[in-house]
C-alpha cells in the first residue's frame, strides 16, 4: 500500500492579499469618502441657501403691514409696506398645472413611440428632435409665445369661452385672449416636454426583454402588453421625469415674465390677461426694488424655495414606494 502525502492547503486569496487587491480596497474607501462628502455638500449648500433667504426675508417681515400669505397686492416699498404671494403662488401652481396636464400625456406617449413602436431609424431621428427642444433658451420660448403662439390662441381661446365658457377657468368676459396664465402654461408644457419624455424613454428601454416577450407569448396586445409589462416596471421612472419636468415649471423665470401681465391678481378665468408667478415677479421687479422690496422678494423666493423641496419630498416618497424601481420585479 502506497501512502501519499498530504500537500499543505493554501489559503484562498483575501481582499487584502496581493497588491491589486489593496488598490481595490483602497480605490473602495476613497469613492466611499468621496461619496460622502459629496452627499454633505449638498446637504450643507441646501442648508446655507435656506439660511440665506431666511436671514433676508426677515426685514420685511417684519415691517409688512398686510398677511404674506393671503394678500394679492404687492407694495413693498410703500408707506406703509403691504405684500403678499397669495398671486403668485396662484399664477405659479396655475401656470405649472397646466403644464404638466399638457406635457405629461404627450411626453409620455412620444417616449413610448421612440422606444417601442417607430422604426428604429425614425425612432433616432424623433429622439433627436424631441431632446434638441431641451437646447433652446427659455428666451427663445418666451418670445416665441409672445410674438407668434398669442395671436394663434386666440381662436382657441374663443373656442374654450363659446363652447366651454359655463366652467369659470374657460370663460373670457374681457373679450382679451392675450398675456394669460393658460397660453403661459402652453409655453411651459412645451419646454417641459424634452425632459419627460427623454427620461421616460430611457425608462422604457430598461424594461427587461422577458417582460415583453412573456407578455406578447400570452396573447397580449401591444397595447396590453405596454399597460401589463412596460407602465408597472417604469412607473417610478415617470413619476421622475414628470417631477423634473414640474420643478422646471416652478422655476421659470424669462419666457413667464415675458407672455404674463405681471398683474398681481387672482383670476380663475384662465384665458384673460392677469396672473404672475414667483420667478417671472422677481425678475420684473428686482432692479426697481429698494431694500424693504429687495426683502420681499427673497422672502418670495424662500416660498418657491419650500414649494420646490416639497415637491421633490414627495415625489420621492412615492418612488421609494414601487419595489420595481429597485428590483424590476
């Protein structure tokens, strides 16, 4: 009988042993540490605007005569001051609703087209369409909409107030169809769109190709087979896009101050002129304000300021909630 020896077993290679292993551990722990300051950047930069706008705003609250929050008039500087943003927090929500009910629908359904309907060659060429709108200035839509889209909504506008006019939003008693929160909501549903729909259609490309296949394998429509396979996986993916999209609307500044009146009023009649928003009364009224004006206006912009965070808290909130966003499942 012929006895063997037992070779000493080799310790299996550790993340530590060997110098490529050491490069990764260390290669590891710096993006982690800068991962992390990244993350307190931003954190800390939020934090220092919100102290800024908040540290700002505090003269002129303390001199206005009137409610911030639900006063119209806008009177800073004054004697004595009277000012609030009850206006323009209508115009803003107003102008953006309109927006998203424009853009959110259409983007949606051109991303759907590029990635899963049109030939792969008219796909690329509608792809690079829709995000060339991305690279046009906002100054470019605003006098776009000022010089060309104002007298072309006219027809509309008297078509909505003829056949629609018993709902208050459609109904145009001035006979005036020019300067109004509903054509300045058509501007920004069009700026908007380029950023729905290219990030919806990355979504929609991500959809595992067994979903697909296993849908149509079943019998399912292409339409079936969009609601049963692509919508629940890419649902948090447009949720996204279509808080990107908002918080674009929110903000915008040139193109709003250029087709609104800047007229400080609230008027649930959406196709006459009047209305005015956060960004459009800031940019209008920033070199003629004296200092208790120059407060309100950043006190203003604190309010676009809370408004904007809190709707990307909440969209979020609601992403964080679909397990396909994470697994795909």
């Amino acid at each position: 009988m012929s006895s063997t020896r037992e070779l000493p077993a080799t310790p299996a290679p550790t993340a530590s042993s060997g110098i490529k292993g050491k490069s990764v551990r260390r290669g590891d722990t710096v993006f982690r540490g800068l991962s992390r300051i990244a993350g307190i950047a931003i954190l800390l930069t939020m934090s220092l605007i919100a102290l800024f706008l908040v540290w700002r705003s505090i003269p002129s609250f303390t001199v206005n005569t009137a409610n911030f929050f639900t006063t119209s008039e806008w009177f800073p500087d004054q004697t004595p001051p009277v000012f609030g943003i009850a206006a323009l927090a209508f115009g803003t929500l107003m102008t953006s609703i309109i927006a998203m009910i424009l853009a959110v629908p259409v983007g949606i359904g051109v991303a759907l087209f590029i990635s899963h309907y049109a030939h792969r060659r008219m796909s690329a060429i509608l792809a690079f369409s829709t995000d060339l709108l991305a690279a046009v200035p906002s100054i470019i839509f605003g006098m776009w909409g000022l010089e060309f889209l104002t007298p072309h909504m006219q027809g509309l506008g008297q078509w909505l107030n003829d056949y629609l006019g018993f709902i208050p939003i459609f109904r145009n008693d001035l006979g005036q169809y020019s300067k109004s929160i509903f054509i300045a909501g058509v501007v920004l549903a069009i700026m908007i769109l380029p950023t729905i729909s290219a990030l919806s259609r990355e979504v929609f490309t991500q959809v595992p190709r067994g979903n697909i296949e296993a849908s149509l394998a079943l019998g399912a429509t292409r339409w079936e087979m969009v609601r049963q396979a692509i919508f629940p996986f890419a649902k948090p993916g447009m949720i996204s896009a279509a808080m990107l999209g908002l918080g674009r609307a929110l903000g915008e500044t040139i193109a709003v101050a250029l087709i609104l009146s800047a007229s400080n009023s609230i008027n649930w009649h959406f196709t006459e002129p009047g209305g005015n928003t956060f960004a459009a009364n800031i940019a209008l009224r920033w070199n003629e304000a004296g200092s208790t004006g120059l407060s309100a206006l950043i006190a203003s912009g604190l309010v676009l300021f809370i408004i904007t965070l809190v709707v990307n808290v909440v969209a979020r909130g609601i992403i964080s909630r679909h397990a396909e966003f994470r697994g795909g499942n």
